[in-house]
C-alpha cells in the first residue's frame, strides 16, 4: 500500500481539491459556522457532499436539502475526502468509523483536519490506511486559493 506520509502538504491539497466527493463530518445546521460555511461553498462549485453528524441524523434534520448520516458507513456513494469539522478528542471515534468504511469500501484517499483540531496521535493509523492526510488549513480557503490560481493563468495563442 501506497504512504504519504512523506507527500508535502501542498502536494496533498492540490490532489485533494480536485477530488469531488466528499464526506463532511461533524456539520452544524448554523449558517454562521464554518461548517455550514464549507458545506455551502463546496456546493456552489460543484462538489458532492455527504453530511455526517449523529446528533441531527437521529433527529431526521436536513441541511441545505441533504440528508445527515450518523457514520460513514451508511454512506452508499463513494467518498473521496474525509472533512473534520470536530473536538479533537472525537478524533479517535471517527478514525474508527473510518477504518470500518475502508473495510466495507476501500474508497477513501485523503482525511482533511481543520484547523483546531489536533490530530498528532492517529497519525500513523491515516498514514497506514494510505490517506493522504491534510491538517491546519480549511478546505474551503484553499479550493478558493485553487480557483483564484485557475482565474489568474494567462492563455496565450
């Protein structure tokens, strides 16, 4: 099996970006949170998000039309990226949701940490399933990095 654990984390965010299908964990139904706020920009350019928090899939609560899942596994279309938005001591229960995933799917390429979470001790397990791992930067900020990178390159005849 393939590691990054060597990859340079710019490297890993250029591949993750162009991944579509994405799992959003730990959303918040308050447009005011980042979140939401990833949630609605990912949409606006055309990813597929997959919501996964158990507190508001038990409740039956839909964001932005899409249903809530309580674990990964649930999931039926593939996941590409996995997107924390959760307590770092969570951390260890969603790896294990994750590892349980890998199992049935073997579909997922990279884990995504945003920023506040610290992820130092599972580490290793996402490097031994082969994820690229990315930490301390939102995905959202850097897909708008990418576009405004792809707006600005000249085309000459």
């Amino acid at each position: 099996m393939q590691t990054f654990k060597d990859l340079p984390q710019e490297t890993a965010i250029e591949h993750c970006i162009e991944m579509k299908n994405i799992a959003l964990i730990g959303i918040s139904p308050l447009p005011e949170s980042a979140s939401y706020q990833d949630l609605k920009g990912m949409l606006e350019r055309g990813y597929t998000i997959h919501l996964v928090n158990p507190k508001l899939s038990n409740r039956g609560i839909k964001i932005l039309g899409l249903n809530v899942y309580s674990s990964m596994v649930e999931i039926e279309d593939v996941v590409e990226v996995v997107n924390l938005h959760i307590a770092t001591e969570d951390v260890g229960k969603w790896i294990s949701d994750l590892s349980e995933r890998m199992e049935r799917h073997g579909d997922i390429g990279a884990i995504w940490f945003e920023p506040n979470i610290d992820p130092a001790q599972y580490l290793e397990d996402a490097y031994d399933f082969g994820w690229m791992v990315i930490t301390e930067v939102c995905i959202l900020s850097e897909i708008k990095k990418a576009d405004a990178g792809h707006n600005n390159v000249e085309i000459r005849p």
